[in-house]
C-alpha cells in the first residue's frame, strides 16, 4: 500500500512541475508576442511620423543677406608730389591751417598718453570728424575712416580728409610723410619710427578711425 501510495505522490508531482514548467513557458512566449507587437507598433509610428522640413528651408531670408558695400580706393598718387611748404611740429597756426578753418576748440582735451592737451575739430559734430590734437609732447592728426558700407558722402569726406592729412604729412616730414599715409591708407600700422625726421609713435587707419602720432620731444635722430 506504501508502494501505491508512493507511486500516487510521484505522479502527482511529476504532473505538477510540468504544468508549472508550462506556465512558464508560456509567459515567456507572451512576454516575446507583447515585445514584438510593441516593436511592430514602433516601427509603424515612425513609419507613420511626417518628415519635418530644416528650419532653414522654412525660414524667411528676405533682407537677411549681409550688406555688402564698395571699398574705397585712395588714389594718393593724384594727390600730386609737387613741393610743399615746410613745416615745423611747433607751427601750429600753419598746421591749422593746412586742414582749413577751426570749427570748435576743446582747451581740456587730452592727447595721445592722456597729457593735458588741445583738440581743434574741424568738422561739426554731426560729420565725420577732422582733428589736431596738439600738446606740449604730441601733435596728432586724426580723421575718420570710412567703412565700404558707408554713404557715398561719408566716403567723399573720409578721402578729403585724407587728402589733407596727406599733403600736411608731406610739409612735416617730406616726401617720406606722403608715403606713410599712403601705406596707413593701405592697412599698415606704423609704431616707433623717425620719418622724415620726426619720431611718429604710431600711424594707423583700422576701425573707422585714422590716427598719425608725432612724438614733438623725441630725439630726431634715430633712424629706425
């Protein structure tokens, strides 16, 4: 009876681990079917996803095209190399003169390494600027730079400027001076060196302004 009874529990149990072992294969088989249904459904929703057009194909390019303007050309060998009247950094008068008539005078101004100084300005305030500045150590031309996106007028005066910057450089330092604002006028900077027999500090045209620094107490000797 012990045998039979045995032989009962065994079967029962071999029934029961096969049910169970099937159980489990079948969730594993429904985990599989749920996977691939969800990855089905996600390669239909992008299937499905219209493409968006780059913003920069929707975007609205009228007048965003950057401005472009025409550069100046500075035809300095028309500004002739007939001779000139010397002049002398302590002439100022001159000097003045050279540039054409004073429009307003600033006696508190500051020169080039911030030395009490005065600023002669001759053009208004609302025109692209003509200035000599003049201290006790420095004599400064400066003049506005134009840009080639400016208006044709601005441009006209930034080359009378010029001009006048170049035949005054000339009285002051020769021929030699007529050159220096010439390769200003063409982009180099100049620091530190006697031109002409004058110590120029610096002679440069960048960022819509043209400066030219003679240094009046320097030693004119040094032939750098």
């Amino acid at each position: 009876m012990w045998n039979k009874t045995l032989q009962t529990f065994m079967v029962s149990t071999i029934m029961a681990v096969g049910v169970s072992l099937s159980a489990c294969d079948s969730t594993k088989d429904s985990d599989a079917t749920a996977q691939e249904v969800s990855t089905d459904a996600s390669k239909q929703n992008v299937a499905d996803t219209p493409k968006q057009e780059s913003a920069a194909t929707n975007a609205d390019l009228d007048g965003a095209t950057p401005q472009e303007g025409t550069p100046i050309k500075y035809d300095v060998a028309s500004w002739g190399t007939q001779k000139v009247q010397a002049l002398n950094v302590d002439q100022l008068d001159s000097i003045k003169s050279t540039f054409g008539k004073v429009v307003s005078t600033d006696e508190n101004s500051l020169d080039y390494a911030s030395n009490p100084a005065a600023k002669y300005r001759f053009m208004n305030t609302d025109a692209p600027y003509l200035d000599l500045i003049d201290s006790e150590k420095y004599l400064e031309l400066g003049w506005y730079f134009a840009n080639p996106t400016d208006s044709d007028k601005e441009k006209e005066l930034s080359q009378n400027h010029a001009k006048k910057s170049y035949t005054l450089a000339r009285q002051l330092m020769g021929d030699e001076g007529g050159k220096l604002v010439a390769d200003m006028l063409n982009g180099q900077i100049i620091k530190n060196k006697v031109v002409g027999g004058q110590k120029v500090e610096l002679a440069k045209c960048e960022f819509y302004s043209c400066m030219l620094i003679i240094n009046k107490s320097a030693v004119q000797t040094d032939n750098k």
